[in-house]
C-alpha cells in the first residue's frame, strides 16, 4: 500500500510538473505573437491619429504668419510668410508633406523657437520620461500598500478612513492639489522650490528636490482609482477557492502573498496602470505649465497658443507613440503574470 501511494504521488507531481513547463512555453510562445500583432498595428493606429491630428489642428482658429509677425504686419507680409514656411496649398499636400517629413526624420523649424522641432520634441520628452518615472515610482508602491491595507481590513474604521480619504483626493483637481503642495512646502515650510524648472544634468539633489512637488501631484492624481482596484483585487482573491486551497495545504508567509494573492490581485490592476503610464511618461501639461517644469507637456501648450503647427503636430504624435508602447508594455506584463491571457489573431 505504501508503494502504491508513492507511486500515486510521483505520478501526480510529474503530471503537475508537465503542466506547468506546458504552461511556460505556451507563455512564452504568447510574447512574440503578440509584439508581431502590435507591429502591424501600431502603425495603422498612428496613421489615423496622425490625420485627426493634423486635421484637427488645421482648423483651430489663428494664423501662424499674423502670430509670428505681430499685428502690425500687412496681408503680403503675413501671405509671403505663410509661403516660405510652407503653410499653404491644400490640406491634403500639406498632410503627406508634412507626414513625409515625420517618418523620415524631418519635422521641421519651430514657428515660436527657430530651432529644429525634432530636438525640440524629443528633448522635452526626455524629461517628461524622467517626470513621469519619478512619480510611477511613488505611486505604485503607495497605491498597491493602501489597497492591500484596506482589503486586509475590510470594514473597519480604517478602511473606511481611506475610503473617505481617497474618494476626497479624487474630487479634487490636479491643478488645486499642485497649487496647496506649493503653498505648504514652498511657501510655508520652504522645503522645495517654487519653479521646477531644472536642467536634468544639475546637482543630483537639486533635481530630486526640483522634482517631488510635480512628481507627487502626477501621483496623486491617479492614486485613489488604483488603490480601489488593488483592494477589489485582493478582496476577490482572498475569497477565491484557489487562496482557500494554498492555505488549506499549508502555504503561508511570502510565498502566500507573492505567489497566490499579489499576482492575482493585481492584473485588473494592471491593465488600469498602463494606461496612466502612458500619460504619466507622455506628459502632464497642467503639471508641468504649473510648476514650470520644461516638460513636453508645458511645450505642447506653448505651440497651442501660439499655433505653432509643425512643434503641435510633432509633439502630438510622439505623445501618441509613448501611450502605444506603453500598451503594448501592458499587454506583454498581462501575459507573463496571467497564462489565462490569450491574444488571438484578430485580437
């Protein structure tokens, strides 16, 4: 009886052995799959953005050429300026020239800064990445601990407090939030800087003090709906019949709350986080306007107002870019931490 239920055992632990390297491949075989589907889309998507981009800008009231030269120019100076810039002929030769000139590298002379859009763009989007990696940093970690804490202890005063909390951050707007951390941190107590406008390549110190006030309220905006969908996560998985069994066999510790409640409590959750990511690393336009940080964001608004159309477009576009890679970044973690995930190919 004792070989048989040794026999019983090993038998069962290969099995179970085989299903999971089964399962492994399978994940695996799922990644290059899917950055072959997202190959072929992402480009289809940016085609479609980029005409409703241009199109969109085309018809927002203003002349580049009276906004460039002043009031006092004359209807021949503003014509002849328009010209050499190329900004007339029909809508439909600009858009190819112009997205000629985007895939090839060529994006143009900034209408308001005389100086080439592409290093323009692609400079400011350095430090919005930067921004926006400084405040993924605080808020994953805060959002993850403050869902945990209240799935934990569900009902409680405590949960309720956070609840409340939470729920009173969200309601408030990200410029209002900004403006009370500057009133309290830099006017008050004087502990950070009024502006954040830093060089990146600064003091270590001075950039990491230029960057928590924007970086926090990035964070702040978009804690209280993760923190909700970690503690629904974990609420979920506590009650599952797969928790019930781990701790019915004994698993307990670290490897309980990493391997059973942590990966399964946070895929909604991250699907939710990549979206933000792509508009945490895009940019925060009223983040970076407020604190005057040199960001894309704060770049972009610059171009509206003044109707530059090839530095608005160009940014645009690279904005667009970012959010997409940051799916597709998604979809990718999706499949390694969930083996449930399948994109098929029409998906």
């Amino acid at each position: 009886m004792t070989v048989s239920f040794s026999s019983g055992g090993n038998a069962a632990t290969a099995s179970s052995a085989r299903r999971g390297l089964a399962v492994l491949r399978s994940r695996h075989s799922q990644v290059p799959r899917l950055i072959g589907q997202r190959l072929v889309q992402v480009p289809l998507v940016l085609l479609v953005v980029s005409v409703l981009v241009f199109w969109l800008i085309e018809v927002v009231p203003g002349d580049p050429g009276r906004n460039a030269l002043g009031q006092y120019a004359t209807s021949e100076q503003v014509q002849a300026w328009n010209e050499a810039h190329g900004l007339t002929g029909s809508l439909v030769s600009r858009y190819f020239a112009w997205l000629f000139g985007f895939v090839t590298g060529d994006w143009g002379t900034s209408l308001i800064y005389g100086a080439p859009v592409r290093e323009l763009v692609l400079g400011r989007l350095g430090n919005s990445l930067f921004l926006g990696a400084v405040a993924f940093v605080i808020l994953v970690p805060v959002a993850f601990a403050l869902g945990a804490i209240q799935a934990r202890r569900e009902g409680s005063r405590t949960d309720r407090t956070l609840t409340i909390a939470l729920m009173s951050l969200a309601s408030v707007p990200e410029f209002v939030v900004g403006v009370l951390l500057l009133i309290v941190f830099s006017l008050w107590l004087k502990w950070f800087p009024i502006q954040s406008s830093i060089s990146l390549d600064g003091p270590p110190g001075e950039v990491l003090r230029a960057l928590v006030l924007p970086a926090v309220t990035l964070a702040l905006g978009y804690l209280s709906v993760l923190a909700r969908m970690t503690r629904t996560g974990v609420l979920d998985t506590l009650d599952s019949q797969y928790y019930r069994t781990a701790v019915i066999k004994g698993v307990h510790g670290p490897q309980l709350a990493v391997g059973h409640v942590a990966r399964n409590a946070l895929i909604p959750t991250v699907s939710l986080l990549g979206v933000y990511v792509g508009t945490l690393l895009g940019g925060s336009a009223i983040v970076e306007t407020l604190f005057g940080y040199p960001g894309l964001g704060a770049l972009l608004v610059s171009a509206t107002v003044e109707k530059d159309i090839f530095l608005l477009e160009s940014g645009v576009m690279v904005t667009g870019v970012v959010a997409l890679l940051a799916l597709l970044i998604t979809d990718i973690a999706l499949v390694l931490i969930d083996p449930r995930v399948r994109f098929d190919e029409g998906e």
